[in-house]
C-alpha cells in the first residue's frame, strides 16, 4: 500500500541567502550592507578565483595576483558587512527597550561599557577598510600584475619574519623550513624588483640610493603617499591619517585614558554607517582597478551614492576651509577668542588658524593658539564690527580719528562685556544664554541713547 503523501518525509527547506532575502523590514544598516555583498559578487564575475582555487594556491606564486589579491579584498568587505548587519539588528532589538534617562550611576556605566564593546568591535572592520582604501589607491599607479606579486611576496616575506623570530627569542631555535622559504622569497623578490620602476613601488621601504629593500614600508607613509592621490571625495571620508586610522586602533589597543561616556544607541549606528561608507568605497576602487566601469545593478547604485553624496565633501570643506579669516571674533576651545592669522598646508590647502585669545588664559602664560578649522566656531565677522564700531566712534565724537589699532581694542572690550553677560552661554548652546544676552543689549541701548540724542541735537544747533 503506498504511503499518503502527508507520511511522506520533507526534506528541510535550506534558508534563504541573506543578499536575497526581502529589504522590506530590515535596518537601514541592513539594507546597506546587502547592497554592498551584491556589489561585491558582481565584481567577483570580473575575477577567475574561486572560494577553493584561492584557499589553496599561494598569492604571489600564481598566475594571476592580481585577482588573487582583490578576491581577499572582497572576502574583507562581506565579513565586515556581516559585522554591520549584527550591530544593526542588535540596535533594532534594543531601541524597544532602551532608555537612558532612567539610568542611575551604575547603569549607566554598564550602558556606557556595552555600547563601548560593540564600538570597539566595529573599529577592528573601519580600521580593516580604512588599509584597504590606502592599499587600492596605491595600486591606481601600480595597477600591474608585477606589482601585486611583489606586494604579496614583501607580505609573506614579513610573516615568515616573524615566525622565525619568534621561534629564536622563545624557544632559541631555527626552523629550517622557514629558512629555505625566506631564501626563495628573498629571490622572487629581488627577481621581480628588478624589473619594476621605484616610483610605484608605494608599499616597500627605500634605501637612500634608491634600491627596493624587502620591507613594508610604514603605514604612516603609506597614507601619506595615497591621500595625496585621493580624491576629495575619499579625503572627506577619512579626514587625516590619525582622525581616521588612529583613532580607529584607540579603540582596539588597550590606552590609560577613558573613553566617551553617556553613550547611546546612535553611537553605535554611526559606527555603523561608517563602515558602509568606508567598505562601498573599497567596492568602487575594486571597480575601478578591475575596469568594470560598464556595470551597472549593485555596482552602479554604490558608485552613484558616492559621487552624488554632497555632505561628506561640504562638511570636510567646512572642516578644512570654513569662511574665518583674519580679524573674526571665534570661540576657540570653548573659549573667546581673536583670528590673527591663517595658515594653509601646501600639500593639500587645509587651513589652520592662529587666535589670541580675549577673556582669559586657557593655560598661564598661553595667550595665543592655533586650531584646526573644526575646533573653532565664528560669533563676529571683524570686518563688519570694525564698520560699526568706526560708525558709533564718529557719533560718539566726531572729530575722533581713531586708529586701527584703538578700533580693534574697542571692539575687543566691547565683546568681552557681551561674553560675561550671555554671550559665552548664547555661543555654547548652554540654557537661557540668548535671553541674557538680549536682555543685556537692551540695557545698554537704553544707556546709550541719551548720548546719541545729545549728541544729534548738539549737532543740529551747530548747523
């Protein structure tokens, strides 16, 4: 009698591909990250590596390092993708139940630590990502078969290294295995040097005649080296070498100083989309060192959030080149201050500014100091306040020929009155500083003007 097809045993239905499953009620994290894990396996179709084929042939040896090399840079970009999409579910999941302003001290240090951790975390993907847009831009001047197979030989070269090393300093010995391995690197290396033009080679220590040595060069240089080829697209995603990578190894190394404190679920987003930015940067320069510029789907949707997203390149100019020049009233640390000059880099024409500062010492014995465009704010334009203080001079008295000099002091004493009476409260977004600061303009008006009407009238009678 043959079964009733209920009886019949079901196989279990295999799950669906997270980068096909439906976007509909997912993260904006979420949503990001499969749009990127689909640039990506676009991009693999442009490499003849498989997922066997690259675990078991040795990169700098193949016949293709190349695509040997960008193959790994994809497998980077999915795990970090992976990474986000878990942050971004665990944000989604908390915000039901998350609420700060109900945490007492010990709370919130318990909340200040956990949110801590998963930034931590997301650091070790930005940190990743951020040597991997150094790297790929590198290759844009060395985007040659040669020139990966020394890249990856100088790496492996330096693994050995450090086995070795560290096999003589722990156990005093020497394995001759890894012995007869340098020697081989050390040949293919110096065999493919030979025939690559010093200029390119951006990832290897120089000696000073000129001669490629078998070391990786610093990263600091490396940096150095690919932010000037960056666009400014690229720069306004990783600012400088320390506001990018630096401060992305301060959150995985062990440091002595504290780290942020009252943080909340929107920190860790931020993370979060930090590391879409920086891995669909990552898939666009893999576009482009593969030359698939005809792609389109996933590909040419990261391509154009890139070039159409205006806010990181005018934020970064606002960083690099805001609208403050000599003689602006800022706040400067926290603190008033004066611009007395403008410094601009020659490599890449960010500005820094000189201030004198007006109410106090930050420090003893610091009466001036310079900041980057980001950590100082205008209140006045100095151009302006030199028009209104000549103009109230002459009411005031009119045959007074002030010097400029004498108007800059004016003007100076005139806004440290306005500091101490609301400005610095109005200027710091601090509670109740506007109404001070309006309540102390209008008592000064009032002081004021029957010296203007004197002073009109007195006139008037003269002609």
């Amino acid at each position: 009698m043959d079964k009733d097809a209920s009886d019949t045993p079901k196989k279990d239905k295999p799950p669906t591909p997270i980068v096909k499953q439906d976007l509909k009620d997912r993260s904006p994290g979420d949503q990001l990250a499969t749009l990127i894990i689909r640039a990506g396996a676009q991009l693999r179709k442009h490499i003849k590596w498989s997922n066997d084929s690259y675990h078991m042939v040795y990169g700098a040896n193949s016949g293709d390092p190349k695509g040997y090399y960008l193959y790994g840079v994809l497998n980077e970009v999915e795990k970090a993708c992976f990474s986000m999409m878990q942050a971004a579910d665990w944000v989604k999941e908390s915000e039901e139940s998350y609420n700060s302003k109900e945490f007492n001290e010990e709370e919130q240090r318990i909340n200040d630590n956990l949110l801590q951790s998963k930034i931590d975390e997301l650091s070790v993907w930005e940190r990743k990502m951020t040597e991997l847009i150094v790297a790929l831009v590198g290759f844009r001047n060395s985007n040659e078969e040669n020139y990966y197979r020394h890249f990856l030989a100088v790496h492996e070269l330096q693994n050995l290294t450090y086995s070795q090393n560290d096999l003589s300093e722990y156990y005093g010995m020497q394995s001759e295995n890894y012995a007869y391995q340098q020697r081989e690197l050390h040949d293919v290396i110096d065999r493919i040097a030979a025939e690559l033009d010093v200029a390119k080679t951006w990832y290897v220590e120089k000696t000073r005649g000129g001669v490629l040595k078998r070391k990786l060069q610093n990263f600091n240089k490396r940096f150095e080296y690919a932010f000037e080829m960056m666009e400014e697209q690229l720069r306004a995603t990783l600012r400088t070498q320390y506001l990018s990578f630096g401060s992305q190894s301060s959150h995985i190394h062990v440091g002595t100083v504290s780290h942020d404190r009252n943080l909340d679920l929107k920190d860790v987003s931020a993370h979060v989309g930090r590391i879409g930015m920086l891995t669909m940067h990552v898939v666009v320069l893999v576009k482009e060192l593969l030359g698939a510029e005809g792609d389109g789907g996933a590909i040419k949707t990261c391509t154009r959030i890139i070039n159409e997203n205006d806010y990181p390149v005018n934020l970064h100019r606002r960083r690099t080149n805001p609208d403050v020049t000599i003689g602006d009233f800022v706040v400067a640390g926290g603190d008033l201050a004066q611009v007395v000059n403008v410094n601009t880099s020659e490599k890449y024409g960010f500005k820094s500014f000189r201030v004198c500062f007006l109410e106090r010492e930050p420090l003893p014995g610091i009466t001036e100091d310079e900041f980057v465009g980001e950590h100082i704010r205008k209140i006045f334009r100095g151009e302006d306040l030199i028009k209104q203080t000549a103009e109230m001079t002459k009411k005031l008295n009119p045959d007074a020929k002030p010097s400029d000099e004498e108007i800059n002091q004016l003007m100076r004493e005139g806004i440290v009155l306005e500091w101490n009476n609301g400005l610095k409260e109005y200027a710091l977004n601090q509670p109740g500083g506007k109404e001070k600061l309006e309540a102390f303009r209008y008592e000064m008006n009032k002081q004021v003007a029957p010296i203007k009407d004197f002073i009109e009238n007195t006139k008037k009678q003269n002609d």
